[in-house]
C-alpha cells in the first residue's frame, strides 16, 4: 500500500464503485498504521470512510464512525444525511439537521452550506414535514442562501410537495439574487403540486408564466401540462403542447408518450390517442395501459379488452394497473365471464393484495350482477381504502340491498376510516331503498356535518329519494322548493317516477312540465308522462304526448335486453326474430306466461297504446326483451346458476311483475340490470320491493 493519500484516494475509489470488500481493507491499512495525524487529516479520513459506507448501503456503519468523531464538519453532516435521504430514512435527515444546527464545540457551530440544506428541504418535502421545511427557510436567511440556485429550487419543491403553492409562488416571486432564475424544475413542482390539488385555473396561469419568462421546457414539464390538458379536457392547448413537443425535437420516451395517449383519450379522441401509441418505438407496460384507460373513458370497453392479447404477444406483462383498468371495462359492459377470467388470471400472478385491484374487482362483480362475490372479495382484502369501503356500500345500494350497505358503513366508521363525499350518496341512497326518513335527515344534516363534508346535489337528490320511497310527495316537493341547491333534471325525474309509482298525476304532470322545460328532449319523461295518461284512461293525453314528441323528432330508444352465455352475447330486440332459435324462445316464453298465469298473472296493458285491441297490447307485453332474454337464460343455463340479463331501458311494469313470478315457478334467481338499478327476483319477490 501508498501514502497516507494515496490510500485515501482508493478509498473514494471503492466508494464510488460501491467495492466495500476492498473499502474494508483499506480501512483496516488505516486502523493498522495507526498514523499520527492532524485533527484536519483525521475529519478527512472518517470523512472518507463514512462515504465508502453511505454509498455501499451500510448506514448503521456509517452513524457509528459519525458518532465517535471528536470533531465533526459540514461534510461529515453532508455525506450521513445524504445517505439518509437516500435510502428513505427522510425523519433521520431532519434529526442531524437539528443536531447540527443547535450544536457548538469549541464555541465553533458547525455552519451549514446549500448542499445540507438542499439534503433536508428534500427530507421535509418526502415527509410533508412543512413546519420543519419553513423553520429551515428561516435559517436560510440568517446565513445568507436563501437566494442560491439550488436552495430555492428545494425549497420550491418543498412547498409544492407539502401543497402550501402559496409559499412556493412566494418563493417564485422573492427578488432574486445574481443569476439566478427560475428554472423549469421549479416550475414543474408547482405545476405537479396544482394539477394533483385539481387548481386548474392557477395551474394554467402558472403555464402562461413559464411561457413568459422564456423558461425552457423538460420532459418533466411536458408531461406535467398534457397532464393538465387531459384534466381540464382542452383538446386545442394540448394540440399546441403536441406541436411543441415535436418542434422541438424532444426524445418521446414511454412517459411523454403515456402522457400524450392518456391527454387524448381524456379529451375523447382516443383515435389521436391510437395514432401516437401505434407511432411509438418503445411501448411499456405504462404506455399499454394508457392506451385501455383511453379505450375505457370513451365506452369503447370491448377494445380495452382486446389490448390485453395485443401486450401479451409483444412480450409486455400487465400489471396490477393494468388489470384495474381491464375488470372496469368488463364492469362498464358487464362482462362477468371475462371478468372471472381475469380474476383467474390475477390471483396466478400474485396481484390479488393490491388494493387498486381489489377495488376495481368489488365494482366488476357488481356491476356484472353478482354482488355477493363483490363482498367476497371485500372480505378477504388485507388492505382497504376509502374506495374500498365506497365500491362495496355503493354496491349494496345498486343492488337495493341497504340493510348491508348500511351495515358495511358501521363497520367502517367503526374501523376508524373517515367516510367522504362519496360515502354519503351510497349511504343515502340505502336509506331511500329502505324508506329511512329520520335515518336520511340524520345523516345529512348531522353526520356529514361531523365529518366536516359538505352536502351536494347527489346527497340532496337521494334524500328526495328517500321521501318519495316513503310516498310523502308533498313533502318531497316542499324539500326540492326550500333546499337552496340547483336541481337538475335527474332530481326533478325522481319525483316524477314517484307520482307514477304512487299514481299522484295531477302532481306528475306539473313534474313532468318543468322537466321538459329544463330539457325538451328527455325521452324518459315523455314515457312517463305517457304511462301516467294511460294508467288514468286519460287517452287525449297519451294522444298529445306522441303529437309532441313527433314534433320535437324525439323517438322512443328501443328496448335491447343481452345476457352472456359461454363468452357468447345474446342480444334480443322486442321482437325476437333476430336470434337463430327464436322460434323455440317464442315457445319457451308462452309455457312461462301459462305457468304463472295459474298463479293470477293478468297482463298489464294500461300503458301500452290505446290504439289498438286489447289481444294485440297484450301481444307486445309478451315480447319484451327482457322476457325474451330471461327466457333463453331458462333454456340454456342450468339450476341453480342465476339468470343475469342486461336491458337499456328501465323495465316496464308488467315484465316487473312477469319475472317475479317467473322467478317463483321456475325456482330461479333472476338478476336484471336496467337504466335506472339492479333487480334481484327471487321466490316471487324483487329486492326493489317494487319501486324503481
């Protein structure tokens, strides 16, 4: 071995090469040799080792020798809290700073430069430690740094990370020393911190700043503002960010390229969004995913689901990400079979304990019709969040069952997880399915209050629900003219599906007229209007609903009703003859009228047209897609696997009544998903208990 230098210099050697084997030889040369040394040569080489261990990993090595130094300078400070910061210990890194600062030896401090106090701005921003962050820029001033470069970087940075913006724009604004500026990293934290606080109005002024003052754009920035661009759906400025980017010859790696295909897909152009993955050379698991959430924000689930075939023969492996997207596209077209699939494919993987995958799995299944495996899943999650939570009471309340949502909600509160905005619409929504009035104004005017959540219209209009559940129409009219709220015309249509359900028709009609002044063209409510006629005999009025619709051009949507069998979709129309055994469906649906007729079955024809003879109303009602559909099930599906059928339309009354019975006969769970909830039939019963 060298001189007393020469070793030291291997020794920053093997630290940079992380080499701690030959690092420990040296250190036992040093140890042996036993040099006499000045205090400045024996800082130096402590110094040295405390490096050599810091970058290889073996902290508690490092604070020892820290530890037993008789004398300590800023690099001995410097490179401990360096390590620190670099393997996460960030409250370590605070704990030197503060023993480093309120230290003295000799009556000398220990004074601390740019690079310490960059090391423990970044330590507070990890932890969100904003106390700690401002006592330090306090310091700053009195030694002087708070103007430099990379000090206010950092503390820019802080500020944003522990979302204080006010004070990083404080820190934007100061009045700058020298040369220094305000950079594009700067600019990024604040940007990062505004678009994740959802502040889209100040972030898009800080955009204007940075095109202002000249400051050059990164790959960080432009992510950053397509990601604005995405939230805010500006289509145009996210073009003009595009055309930026491409100007100026940036490398388009997988993140900007994720970014772009997600700001698209979030501005409804998921076809621009296809154009930039397919352009991509480098195509990740991220930039995969990106492309089926855009497919999935844009209702083209049948294409997210697709992509997952496409990523596996290219050699990319999905993620938990990925799945969490893939089982929402089955639940937005109810693909349960699919959807099983991928569950299959999930628990062989290992990703079953990640919690974003266990939440989009809770909404899969019940969206698909089958909420107790929903509740399966809930149980056996490790982890749960407040989306968790959410899925499963907003589940319950879907499926009409609000007895377990409700109960599901105690138990959170019990599990001491704090319910938020959304919590409260499904909880509402249980007490409208259950007639809970008292239980209702409890929770929104008491409750929501304690946990310090202001109420909007989604728990105002569930609320309405629950009055007129309960029948008390005047009451519920009072509630909409005294709760000073804008209500729209979901509320309003609430209300009048409650005259009908209620046959209050003179309140109905005045319903009805508001809606249609809000909106002319809501198809639901002319129905409605219509059927309200009709159950009255009123038959001018059924005359003047259908005068005015042809008027407006509004038609009627028909009714489609679907079900899975095998990975194989079953799509029926009201008339059937578009399916290859619709002859055999006809049959099948005549024996189930017969059966159930013997149990006082009388067909429902008051709201079918007055125009024509009884036996032809009567003929319609047959036919409807659902009961088609609920037929085929009965064919092909064997007991006791329930029947679950899919409909566009809100189920009309007399099939409402039909499948009740149906259930009964056959001893068959039937599952129905229209427009407006979920129908469990079961044993001549329906969990809506007969108000939808």
């Amino acid at each position: 071995m060298g001189s007393h230098k020469d070793l030291l210099n291997l020794l920053k050697l093997s630290a940079d090469a992380k080499y701690l084997n030959f690092g420990k030889t040296i250190h036992t040369q040093l140890l042996i040799r036993n040099q006499s040394s000045t205090h400045h040569s024996h800082i130096t080489q402590t110094n040295s080792l405390i490096n050599l261990y810091v970058k290889c990993s073996k902290l508690r090595l490092a604070r020892y020798l820290f530890d037993e130094m008789p004398v300590r300078n800023v690099v001995s400070y410097n490179a401990l809290m360096g390590g620190y910061l670099h393997n996460g210990e960030h409250l370590e890194v605070v704990s030197l700073f503060k023993q480093m600062v309120s230290s003295f030896r000799d009556d000398v401090l220990v004074l601390p430069n740019e690079y310490v106090f960059t090391t423990v701005l970044s330590a507070c921003a990890h932890r969100g430690r904003v106390l700690e962050g401002m006592q330090c820029h306090g310091i700053l001033f009195k030694f002087g740094l708070v103007f430099h470069q990379y000090v206010r970087s950092a503390l820019v940075h802080m500020y944003s990370k522990c979302f204080r913006v006010d004070l990083a724009l404080q820190v934007l604004d100061s009045e700058r020393g020298g040369s220094s500026i305000n950079d594009a990293f700067c600019y990024n934290s604040v940007l990062n911190a505004l678009v994740e606080s959802r502040s889209w109005g100040e972030a898009v002024d800080v955009l204007g700043r940075m095109v202002s003052e000249g400051v050059v754009w990164d790959n960080v920035t432009y992510v950053s503002v397509m990601g604005l661009c995405g939230q805010i759906r500006d289509l145009r400025l996210g073009l003009q960010v595009h055309a930026q980017l491409l100007k100026g010859g940036l490398v388009f790696d997988v993140f900007v390229g994720s970014m772009l295909v997600d700001m698209y897909g979030k501005c409804g152009e998921v076809l621009i969004a296809r154009r930039v993955f397919d352009g991509l050379k480098n195509r990740n698991v991220v930039v995969w995913t990106s492309l089926m959430t855009a497919y999935l924000q844009n209702g083209d689930f049948e294409e997210s689901l697709d992509l997952l075939s496409c990523m596996a023969r290219e050699g990319t492996m999905a993620n938990e990400f990925t799945f969490a997207v893939l089982l929402n596209a089955c639940a937005g077209i109810a693909a349960l079979r699919h959807g099983d699939l991928l569950h299959a494919r999930i628990e062989k993987l290992g990703f079953k304990n990640r919690v974003i995958v266990g939440n989009a799995l809770i909404n899969m299944y019940s969206k698909s019709g089958s909420i107790d495996s929903s509740y399966v899943v809930f149980f056996d999650m490790t982890y749960r969040d407040i989306i968790t939570w959410n899925a499963m009471i907003c589940g319950y309340s879907q499926h009409g069952l609000g007895k377990q949502a409700l109960l599901v909600f105690q138990e959170m509160v019990s599990s001491g997880e704090c319910p938020n905005y959304v919590t409260f619409v499904g909880v509402l929504s249980a007490c409208a399915h259950l007639s809970l009035v008292k239980e209702g104004f409890y929770y929104l005017n008491q409750l929501m209050k304690h946990f310090k959540i202001e109420p909007g219209l989604e728990h105002y209009t569930c609320q309405l629900a629950v009055l007129c559940r309960a029948g008390l129409l005047d009451e519920a009219e009072s509630f909409m003219k005294t709760t000073h709220v804008k209500w729209d015309v979901v509320a309003w249509r609430v209300l009048l599906n409650a005259c009908n359900v209620h046959r209050n028709y003179s309140l109905g009609k005045r319903i009805a007229e508001t809606i249609l002044q809000m909106n002319p063209r809501d198809m639901g409510t002319y129905t409605l209007l219509s059927n309200m006629y009709a159950k009255a005999r009123s038959w001018d009025g059924v005359t003047a609903i259908r005068k005015m619709m042809r008027e407006r051009n509004v038609k009627k949507e028909p009714g489609v009703s679907w079900l899975e069998i095998r990975n194989i979709v079953h799509v029926f129309s009201s008339d059937g003859s578009n399916h290859p055994e619709c002859v055999q469906i006809y049959e099948k649906v005549q024996l189930l009228l017969e059966m159930i007729k013997q149990l006082g079955y009388v067909p429902n024809i008051e709201s079918v047209l007055h125009d024509v003879e009884d036996e032809q109303k009567e003929s319609y009602l047959n036919y409807h897609s659902e009961k088609l559909a609920i037929a085929y099930g009965l064919m092909k599906i064997p007991s006791p696997a329930p029947i679950r059928v899919i409909k566009n339309l809100r189920i009309c009354e007399d099939c409402h009544t039909a499948v009740k019975l149906i259930s009964k006969v056959t001893n068959r769970l039937i599952i129905v998903r229209d427009a407006s909830r979920f129908h469990h039939f079961c044993d001549g019963t329906c969990t809506c208990a007969d108000h939808w």
